[in-house]
C-alpha cells in the first residue's frame, strides 16, 4: 500500500512546489524586470506622492475637473455614518450592478446621470460611457467624445480657452494598439493632472 501511496505524496508536494513557488515566484521576477511600473500597478507620482493608478478610476466631482465615467462598484463610502451609500471606484468592490435592461433601478440612475451629463455638458447627443458604468466599475478612461463635450465646462470652470482644453484633450487621447487592437479612449486621472500642470504653466 506504501508503495502506491508514496508517489502520490511525492506528485503532490512537487506539483505543489512547481504551481504554489516556483511559478508564481517566476512569473513575479520576469514581471518586475520586463515590466515593473506595470507589475508595481502603473502608479502615478506628482513630487514624489502617489496620487493614484492609471488602471483604476477616481471619482473627479468638481466641475473644474473632466468627470470620468460612473462606477457600480458596492462597499459602502467611509464617509457616510449612514453606511448605505456605495463608494465608487472602491477596488475591493469591483464589479457591474448586474442590473438587467427592466430594473427600476437601473433606469432612475441612467436617467440621473443624463440629468447631471447635461447640467455639465449642456445639449447635444450624451455619450454613452458618460451615463453608463463599465463592467469592472473602476474603468480609469474615458471615449474622446466624451471629454470633448465637457472641455467647454471646465474651461468655463477655470477661465481658461477653450481651444487649449480641446488640445489639450486631442493630445491626451490614447490610439488604438497598433491601430486596431482596443478603441481610442482618455485617461481621465492623467487628464486632469495635465489640466492642472497647464493652469500653472
């Protein structure tokens, strides 16, 4: 019996070994080497602090700042004693609503995101990554179009030109890999960090 037992113990604990340490510990060095600000999660510094992740949204509410798309995430907000409203872009909670096309719900936050696209943005036709959150909730960008709409706001906001926030944006859009792989799209944190650099330069 020992002797068909032992080399299950023995497949075990190499396996173990392989797929638990090696692997891992493997995978880990290749990744701090080839790629360490990704591997390290794309951190953004400003005078040495970290002000956030280029891979995870913020929630910009000032209408001095682009607004990023919203988020569905769940986990309630540290500042509410309360404690029955959301936070979003709360990475512990990420994650859609799993909201269907018939819940009330759904449609009453839908229709208040329209309501607060167009006291921003004003008319025009509302893009739909303005109104509608993305499957993980913390999704760090944004369409052009959607930025575009909203450089009249913030430039209103800042009393700066127009024109120079719309350059400002057209330079700030990411282009598809290669030109075909993903769609062009802004990131919203970066945006508003060169927002920032443009009004002190």
């Amino acid at each position: 019996m020992l002797r068909h037992i032992r080399p299950a113990i023995v497949l075990l604990v190499l396996f173990s070994a392989l797929t638990g340490l090696v692997y891992p510990l493997a995978v880990t060095g290749v990744a701090q080497l080839a790629f360490p600000r990704q591997a390290n999660g794309s951190l953004i510094e400003r005078g040495g602090v970290v002000v956030g992740s280029a891979l995870i949204g913020q929630n910009f509410t000032s209408d001095r700042y682009f607004h990023p798309r919203p988020s569905a995430t769940t986990g309630a907000d540290p500042s509410d004693s309360s404690k029955t409203i959301d936070a979003p872009y709360n990475a512990a909670g990420s994650g859609g609503s799993n909201l269907g096309p018939t819940s009330q719900k759904l449609v009453d936050r839908v229709k208040a995101s329209v309501a607060a696209w167009r006291s921003l943005a004003g008319a025009g036709p509302v893009p739909a990554d303005a109104v509608t959150t993305s499957a993980s909730g913390l999704d760090p960008d944004i369409s052009p179009a959607n930025a575009l709409a909203q450089a009249a706001s913030v430039a209103k906001a800042r009393g700066l030109d127009q024109a120079r926030v719309r350059a400002l944006v057209e330079a700030s859009i990411d282009r598809p890999m290669l030109g075909w792989f993903g769609e062009p799209r802004v990131n919203v944190l970066q945006l508003n960090l060169a927002l920032d650099a443009l009004r002190s330069s």
